[in-house]
C-alpha cells in the first residue's frame, strides 16, 4: 500500500493542475479580449515612444 500512498499527492496535484490550465484557457478571449489588447498595445506604445524620445535626447546632447 506504500505505492497507494506515493502516488496519491502527484495525481492530485496533475489534477488541479490540468483544471488549472483549463480555466485559464477557458478565460482567454471572450468580451473583454479587445479591451485587453488594446491595453497592452496603448502600454506598449507608451514605452516606445519613450524609448524613442530618451534616444533623440541623447542624440541631440
């Protein structure tokens, strides 16, 4: 019965695992992807745009 016992806590674990992942590939999308993506490009932009005006400062120095 000790082999009951060791693999017991591993299968658990790939269980809540793999409901884990499910619910996280349910998630994605859905009404608020649009909003999300926009997010993180407005985010993405923001960063550029300041890599780009510290490299012209630079420049200009």
């Amino acid at each position: 019965m000790d082999y009951v016992s060791a693999l017991v806590p591993p299968v658990v674990m790939a269980v809540f695992f793999i409901g884990l992942i499910r619910v996280i590939v349910k998630t994605q999308g859905g009404a608020n992807k649009a909003k999300e993506d926009a997010a993180v490009d407005a985010a993405l932009a923001r960063v550029e745009g300041d890599r780009q005006a510290s490299a012209s400062a630079r420049t200009e120095a």
